[in-house]
C-alpha cells in the first residue's frame, strides 16, 4: 500500500459498516498504525468495529477535537514524512468536511505529501440527493448564528440566494436545537420556498421529507431533538 494520509469515512450513526463502506477500506485501515482523531474512545470504537482483531495496542493516536492544538498538527504528520502511512478519522461520516480534519489536509497538501480519501457516506450529499431540490448547485451553510433575530436574517439571506440563483442552501444544527430551527424556518422563509430535512441519514430513525414552508406548518414534525439533521432550502 502507497503511503498516504488516507481520510477515512466512519459510519454516521450505529449501522453497519457493511451497509455503507466497501470492503476495500477494512483492507487499507489494517495496514494503517498512525490515526488522527477527532476522538480516541470512538476511533478506537470504530477500529475494532472494522475488526475485532485490529492491533490498537500497536497503533497511535493523536487527538484534532476541540481542545486539541493547531500549532501541533504539523507533527502528527511526521510518521507520513518518514513514509508510514496515517489514517483521518472524524466523528461521523467523512472527515476533512466541516471538522479539523481539513486543517491538517491543507498542511500535507502544501508540503506535496499524498492524501487519498476513501469512499464513505457523506450527510450533505445523501441529503441533496434525496432533498429533490436540485444539485446542479449547492452550498453547505455550517452551523447558523443561535440568537433568534441573527438566526432570521440569515435564513432570509439564504433565502434570496436560493430564489435569486436556484442554489440549494444546506445547514446544520445541534440535535437539541432542531425544534427552534424549524420553529425559525416557518417563521422566516416565504410559504412557497421548499425546505427538506433529512435526519438521521443511514439509520435506523432515518426521515426525510420535502414540503413548501405553507405545508410544513401543517405536518408533525416526529422528534429529532438526538438526531442529527441537515435542513435544506430552495425555490
């Protein structure tokens, strides 16, 4: 196997690795004693769900989470430099996307090392997919500003960006906040704009579901306040 930074995606919730990584990754993960993690318990967690002989007593972790060090992941890199391989892994579904992965990407691209991302589920594709809203142009939004009025102006200003240029406009929110997001959508966003939201893609509480902002107000909503959603809009 070519030495590499390989980024490798992770299931999105608890499924089954069969379900929505190929068999290839548990080949090239074997061969990988490096890890940058977002988190050690659950990389951890996640090897031996690959395989329950994976050698983590032999293997090193260096954390990326939130109270990690920026400055220091220039040398996590330093197995890769001597030619050992090192695997990315995230929180959930494909890393170097809306995490810190992307940061120690950015490092081994300016220094010419490889990366080769593997193929795994990705939230913001499988919801585009399904959204019916159009994917010829699309634009992931992040986590939107918390405070009420804030939260508004932004949802108007996507709005007008997907009236105005038919763009689809993806955001994401805490689990916990997912009623107060939809209570501001209703509130913000002209009857006619579609929105979907696609929650707890690839499990077991799967739902996913497309209506104008007018026909939203009259659907149950079932409760999403520990699933993981993405919300999309357009015209």
């Amino acid at each position: 196997m070519t030495s590499a930074l390989y980024l490798i995606p992770v299931t999105l919730g608890d499924t089954s690795i069969e379900q929505v990584l190929p068999p290839y990754n548990h080949d090239v993960i074997m061969q990988i004693r490096h890890f940058i993690v977002e988190d050690i318990r659950s990389a951890r967690r996640f090897l031996r769900k690959v395989d329950r002989e994976f050698p983590i007593d032999d293997s090193t972790f260096m954390e990326m989470g939130k109270h990690a060090d920026v400055r220091q992941f220039s040398q996590y890199l330093e197995p890769l430099r001597k030619g050992h391989s090192v695997g990315v892994i995230s929180e959930a579904g494909c890393p170097a996307v809306a995490d810190p992965g992307a940061d120690v990407v950015a490092i081994a691209q300016k220094e010419g090392l490889s990366v080769v991302p593997l193929v795994g589920p990705s939230s913001m594709i499988l919801a585009v997919m399904s959204s019916g809203l159009g994917g010829q142009s699309f634009a992931f939004n992040g986590y939107l500003p918390v405070d009420p009025a804030d939260r508004a102006k932004k949802l108007k200003a996507l709005e007008a960006r997907a009236w105005n240029e038919g763009q689809t406009q993806l955001f994401i929110e805490t689990p916990y906040r997912n009623l107060k997001m939809f209570q501001s959508l209703l509130a913000s966003l002209r009857p006619q704009t579609r929105m979907c939201i696609a929650a707890g893609i690839t499990t077991q509480e799967e739902w996913i579901k497309t209506f104008t902002i007018e026909k939203w107000k009259k659907q149950q909503l079932p409760d999403l306040s520990k699933v993981p959603a993405i919300f999309l809009i357009n015209k």
